[in-house]
C-alpha cells in the first residue's frame, strides 16, 4: 500500500453513517472514493456531491448516491487531496484542474480533511507552480496581470498540445512563485484580477490534514495546532 492509500484510507475512518460526503479529485482522492465505495456496500447509508466529473463517475460506479447540489444543505465533511500544505494547514490546490468546483464544496463543508503523503508538507507554499483558473476571452491579458505579481504564468496544455480546459470551460494558468509569503494576501490579490475565476490558495478552509510518511507512520495534523 501506498502513502497517498494510506492517507486516504486513514481519512475515511471519519465518515459516519448518515453524512453527506464531498469527494475531492485527483489520484490521493481516488483512493477515499474507493474506500467509501466499500463501506457503501457493507451497507453503509451516506450520500455525496463530487468535485468533478471523473470523481462522481467512479463514485456513481461504485454506487454511492450522488446528490444534486440543489438538495445539499452543508456538506459533513470533504476528503481531499493537496499539491502542498503549510504548517498552518493552507493549501495549493488544483493541480488535477478542478480548483473552483473543489473550493466551492471546502467552503460548504463542517470539515475538510486534506489526505497527503510527507512530500506535501511544507514550510512555504509556492515550490509547486499554483493553478488559477481564468475565463477564456482575453485570456492573454489575464496572464499578463498575473505575471505582474512577480510569477511566471504557463497556459496548461494536455499531452496532445492542445489547451486544457476544465470541467467549466475555463483555462487554467499555473503561476511559478517559488514562494509565497502571505497566502491570505496573494489569494486576494489573484482573485482581484479581471478575468481570473478562482485560484488554488486554500486559506484557512482546511480542518484536519492527514499525513503518511514513507514509514508507513500516519499523524494527523489539526487547524490551529
């Protein structure tokens, strides 16, 4: 088993039968997703609204009852992953391009728990190249006023060349900081700009965070601790 598995799965010991669960995207989410698909068919009742169009179609194959967003009042909890956490549990986020559905549930939920392996916790955030995700007309002026904060912009493509587009239609500009001094301020700084959506500066949202160290060791690390 893996870090990220053991994070996970660790993460699903807090899903309590009769909750409404968020589930995040990317490759450490899938394995909650998994997870909680086998407590589904142990018998377990929860229901769920996904981050993204790939995590509610492994969750619908799975069979866990997937809610209309309509439906939802709060959100229980959110297991997730992360492409960096600080030791005051701040987040980058987006690295799978699904940023602003992923911060549309965090801000809906009692809690977020974040699942990561040791390679994601950090000092500083900023090492990881941090995902914003911009409207595409005028896009090119958008990059330009990001790189007036002192980044590197690079449009996201696939592997085809082609540019990649999220699950809302938008692009996504990963932003090369190196570091990032004040996440709260930077965060309002990019929302700020004209034509930006979002960003994945996740500041003050997450709960917990659970770590796997290559040791096979897992702690979980509390908000304000």
């Amino acid at each position: 088993m893996n870090i990220k598995q053991l994070a996970a799965e660790k993460a699903v010991d807090w899903v309590e039968d009769g909750m409404t669960i968020g589930l995040g995207t990317g490759s450490t989410a899938v394995y909650a997703i998994r997870k909680i698909g086998e407590l589904v068919q142990q018998g377990m009742r929860i229901q769920a609204v996904a981050t993204s169009v790939e995590s509610e179609k492994l969750a619908r194959e799975l069979s866990i009852p997937i809610l209309p967003f309509a439906e939802v009042g709060m959100i229980d909890l959110t297991i997730d992953g992360a492409d960096e956490v600080d030791p005051d549990l701040n987040l980058i986020k987006g690295g799978g391009g699904a940023l602003l559905r992923e911060k549309i549930v965090a801000t809906r939920s009692r809690q977020l728990m974040i699942v990561a392996g040791e390679n994601k916790v950090v000092k500083r955030l900023g090492e990881f190249p941090l995902p914003v995700e911009v409207v595409t007309f005028a896009h090119e002026w958008t990059i330009e006023k990001l790189a007036s904060l002192g980044c590197t912009p690079v449009l996201r493509k696939k592997e085809d060349g082609d540019v990649f587009v999220t699950d809302n239609g938008n692009y996504t500009v990963d932003c090369h900081f190196k570091e990032i001094l004040n996440p709260a301020r930077m965060h309002r700084q990019l929302n700020d700009i004209a034509g930006v959506v979002d960003n994945g500066l996740f500041v003050g949202l997450a709960s917990a965070a659970v770590v796997a160290y290559n040791s096979g060791t897992i702690e979980v690390r509390r908000a304000g601790q």
